[in-house]
C-alpha cells in the first residue's frame, strides 16, 4: 500500500483583538523603534480570556472544511500541533472533535514540537496517509502564546502572537503526489534555551512556581537566534534534496516567521530572492506552531500561489526542533 497524499483545502483562523507596539509601549520599557528594528513586527492577534487553543482551532478547522464543504463525521484522523493545549488530558484534538459536533469516531490526538509541530504533524500524516491507515485527516497547530507569556519581560512579551491553522488531506490514486519530501531533526541539549520550566511533571504548579512567573516562556534570544538559522537553512536544503529539486524551482518559501531578520538570512542563505520569501511577522508576530500553515492559507487565498505552485515551509522552535517540507499544490 503506498498512496498518494491530496491536500484538499487549508485554513486558518487569527483572534480579533490585535495588540501593537504602541500598545506594548505601556506595558513594559519598550519602543515601537525597537521591536520594529530587531524583530520586523508591528503588531499580534491575542486571544481574550475565555478563549483556548481548541477554540481557534476548531475556528481555523471550519474554516478549512466549509471551502470544501466536508463535514467533520468525514475525517478519519484528527492531529493537533500545539505547546499551549487546553489542559494536559484530553487531548486538544479530542476537544475540537466535539467542538466541530464529530459524531464520529477518529484517531485523535496531539503532538508537542514546539514552533516545528505543524510540519512533525504534517509528516506523520504524510505516513498515516500512504500507508493507509488514514483516508482523509485534519491536520491543525494551534498556539495561544498570549496565556503563557510573561507580560512583565520585555525580552520575550513583544515577539508573540496566537492564531491557528489547517489543513485537510485525503488519501488518492489518481492524483500527483502533494507532498515531495518531509525534513525533521530535533537537539535536545538546547532544551533550556527555549522553555516553559513549571506546570510539567518536573515542576507541577506551586504558590512559588507562580510567584516567579515559572509558567511562562523563557528564552535566550541571541543562542536561539543563530541555530534557528544554521538549521532552518539546512533543513531547507535537505528537503529541496530529498524532493529532487534545487531552491531556484521554489515558486514560494514560507519560513517560520520569528523574526524578519532570521526571514531574511534564511532566504539569503539559500539564494532564494526575498520576493519569493513569504513574511507576516509584521502583523502577527510569532504564531508558534500555526505559523506556516497561517502562511500558507494566505498565500493561497490571496493568490500568491495557486494549482501547480511548488511551496516550501521550514520551521525552527523550542527543543529545539526543525523541519522542512517541499509540496506541490
Ligand atoms: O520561535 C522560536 C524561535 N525564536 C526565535 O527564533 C527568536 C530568536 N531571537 C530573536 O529573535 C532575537 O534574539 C530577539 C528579538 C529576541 C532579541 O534581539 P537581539 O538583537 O538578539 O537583542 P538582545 O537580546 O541582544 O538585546 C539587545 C538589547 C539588550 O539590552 P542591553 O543588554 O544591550 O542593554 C536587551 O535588554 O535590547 C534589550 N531589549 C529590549 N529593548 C527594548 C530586549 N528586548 C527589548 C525590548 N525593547 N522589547
């Protein structure tokens, strides 16, 4: 059994409320100057408080499903990306097979890879797919950073947002393969360069956890800055060898969007001109693992790409992890 993979329809879902730099001046020593000039952002969606990650992941999963006008009782595989879930059990994806009114019974399940889980998910429904274990799967990534996020740090309160995207594939024979290659790696002993260090088994809540703000993000930008780039270059690279094609035949990169000066020192790197370089970091920050996918639903609505198109992601995040995915729309 060896199918071929489809990618039916993408989608995405971002929350309304949009938080700016002038916002973020009155919350913290920061500039406008300054975000913009280190990070290329100008501004991020943050959710409200009564909205978790399965809320705008269902959002972004009717918004995938209604383009092509399949109902949720059609999937067989339900996988949510996330580092935010609703709670440790049940899995996030279990939550939105109820919110989207499954009545059904799919696989579903979550996996946790950082800034890199929309493309670690994407290669295992690659597998569930041409192995036949999966006909059609909703594959979604889904990060609400904002409930995580330290809004006393001016290091890491500035660079992230929340959003949420899909995407839906189908098993098919007649059809040319979707999905070129998948690239994965991970490291690690960078574990702590990028982390949420209590609430886990190691450190479950307690009234200092709390105190010390040990449930938000903590990182050290500058050592994360320079592997993010070494090895999202060398995950795109691998992926465009494993597809059989050079970077010049990319019609469009679409790179985790951290930072527009990673963004274009990974563009750079690989020869591809910035024209071909995907960016919304500007109005939506670091969307952790939505990111790409966010990406590639827009430049699929806004007909940046369309039927034919060859389209890279590359990821980098917490982990650290990486990875790298070349597909044919
Ligand atoms: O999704 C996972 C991947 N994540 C990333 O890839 C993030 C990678 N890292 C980065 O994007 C950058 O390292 C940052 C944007 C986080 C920081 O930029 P940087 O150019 O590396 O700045 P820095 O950390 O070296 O800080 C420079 C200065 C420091 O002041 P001193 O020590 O030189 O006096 C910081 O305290 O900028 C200061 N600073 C700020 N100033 C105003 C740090 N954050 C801010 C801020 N506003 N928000």
């Amino acid at each position: 059994m060896n199918k071929k993979v489809k990618i039916l329809s993408t989608g995405h879902y971002v929350p309304p409320k949009v938080l700016t730099n002038f916002d973020l001046e009155k919350m913290v020593d920061t500039s406008d100057e300054w975000i913009t000039t280190r990070t290329g952002i100008k501004e991020r969606r943050i959710v409200e408080p009564n909205i978790s990650s399965s809320d705008i992941a269902a959002e972004a999963a009717r918004n995938c499903l209604n383009k092509v006008n399949i109902d949720i009782n059609e999937i067989d595989t339900i996988i949510v990306a996330t580092i935010t879930p609703d709670m440790f059990f049940p899995s996030t994806a279990c939550i939105v097979h109820k919110k989207l009114g499954g009545k059904n019974e799919p696989a579903a399940f979550d996996i946790s890879a950082a800034c890199s889980g929309f493309i670690y998910g994407l290669t295992l429904a690659e597998g569930l797919i041409r192995n036949g274990k999966s006909k059609n799967l909703l594959l979604i990534a889904a990060d609400v950073l904002s409930k995580f996020t330290n809004w006393k740090d001016r290091n890491t309160c500035v660079l992230f947002g929340d959003g949420a995207g899909a995407m839906l594939l189908s098993a098919t024979d007649d059809e040319e393969d979707a999905i070129l290659s998948t690239y994965l790696g991970a490291d690690g002993n960078y574990d702590e360069l990028l982390y949420i260090p209590a609430g886990g088994s190691k450190m479950p809540a307690t009234i200092e956890t709390v105190e010390k703000s040990l449930h938000t993000i903590f990182m050290s930008g500058k050592e994360v800055f320079k592997v993010a780039v070494t090895k999202m270059v060398e995950a795109a690279n691998k992926a465009c060898e494993l597809a059989g094609i050079t970077t010049g035949q990319i019609d469009l990169l679409i790179p985790h969007q951290a930072n527009l000066r990673i963004i274009t020192a990974v563009g750079d790197r690989l020869g591809i001109p910035q024209d071909k370089v995907f960016v919304n970091v500007d109005k939506y920050g670091n969307m952790s693992a939505a990111t790409v996918i966010v990406g590639l639903d827009q430049a699929i609505s806004n007909g940046r790409v369309k039927k034919g198109s060859i389209v890279e992601l590359v990821a980098f995040g917490g982990g650290f992890t990486w990875g790298a995915t070349v597909i044919k729309l």
